[in-house]
C-alpha cells in the first residue's frame, strides 16, 4: 500500500508560471612673610606661601602651571554584518526542498526555497544551473530537465519572513518514479556563477522536470 505524502497546497495561478549591502592654571603671588624680625626680601618671581606644622611658611619660586592632555580611547570600526542588503550566498541562506499540492491533476509539484538565516537580509535571483539528482547511495540519476516560459529576470529580497522559490514541475506519480534522494545545483552569483549546493529531496519522481526561475512564493 503507498501512504499518501503531506503536501502543501499551492493556487492554481502557478500553472501558468510552470508551462512548458586646557584648562590653563596660573600661579597666584605670596604675600611676603617676616621671621626674627627681619624682612624677607621679595623675590622678582612669583612665590608661594606654603605654611609648615608649628613654623615658618617656606618661600620659594612657584613652578610653572601645567595643563594636561585628555586621554582618548580609540575605538574600533565596526565590522560589516554578513549578508545584509548585499547578494545571498550559501551562508546567508536555509535551503529546504518539498512537495505541494499541484494546481494541475496532470502533474506533480515540487519547490526548493531559499529562506534566510537569523539576522540576515540579502538579495537572489536568476536561474538555478548544473540541476542533478542522486539516489540514496549517492548515484546520479539520468533526469530531463527544461524550463517553463520565458520569464523575466527578477531579484527577490530574502529576510524579515520573505524568501524566494524555485517550482519544478513533474509528471504525474507513477508508482515506478526515480528514487531521488538529493538534489543539487549552483546558485546564482551576481554576474557570475555562484555556490554548488546539495539539499535533501523529499520523494520518488517521474521525469522530465521544468523547472522556473527564482522568484517570490505563489501563494
């Protein structure tokens, strides 16, 4: 007996998606002091009167003010958080494969989403390449892959709850479909090729597949 796989339901309008970042200081001037009778001859400098325990005040010239130089403490620059407003890569990213609900009875539909990581707002789009799938012991499956419609080229802002989505569409269940258990495929750089990357595959398929480019959940 086959036991029927969860699935997420999906509207129908994805058929169509689906077709074929100093103080200064100054010295005051001693008043003159007299010990034994005789008179202490002022001096031309500036004195202090620093009076002493049970004696005289002693006289002598004042030293000049000093000022000093506040102490600052350097701070570092701070370091750029990865992934945000500037393209994803895998770090920035939770991808995640599975089945949903298919808009058509005459197909089966599955999407590989591409979520953020915590804290992170980053930017993708574009086409997935070199797609390939594996059975459990690591074999390649011979799969016919093609695209959809011609689509636009679209960038999607991932973060904040938002991610972006790739449909891959298939015939209907068979009970004789592929035994994929992984599927990989290099992300898109921002012009150039990005990360190859390989995320678990939820379920046995029947080719061939059409698969859309990035773009926002239907939905």
């Amino acid at each position: 007996m086959r036991l029927a796989r969860p699935r997420r339901n999906v509207p129908r309008t994805l058929a169509a998606a689906l077709s074929g970042g100093a103080i200064a200081l100054t010295a005051c001037g001693a008043t003159q002091t007299h010990t034994s009778g005789k008179p202490i001859p002022a001096s031309t400098a500036a004195t202090t009167g620093v009076p002493t325990s049970g004696g005289p005040a002693r006289t002598g010239t004042a030293e000049p003010p000093t000022t000093s130089t506040p102490r600052t403490t350097a701070v570092p620059p701070t370091a750029p958080v990865p992934g945000v407003g500037g393209w994803c890569s895998t770090g920035d990213l939770e991808i995640t494969a599975a089945e949903h609900v298919s808009p058509s009875a005459d197909s089966r539909l599955f999407a590989v989403h591409f979520a953020g990581r915590a804290a992170t707002r980053c930017t993708i789009g574009g086409t997935l390449s070199d797609v390939t799938f594996a059975a459990q012991d690591g074999s390649r499956l011979d799969v016919e892959i093609g695209g959809g419609q011609p689509q636009d080229y679209t960038e999607i802002s991932v973060g904040d709850g938002r991610e972006a989505v790739v449909y891959l569409r298939t015939a209907p269940d068979s009970g004789a479909g592929l035994p994929a258990a992984t599927v990989s495929f290099s992300l898109p750089g921002k012009g150039t090729k990005g990360p190859f990357v390989t995320v678990a595959w939820p379920a046995p398929f029947d080719g061939p597949l059409s698969v859309t480019n990035l773009m926002e959940p239907v939905g």
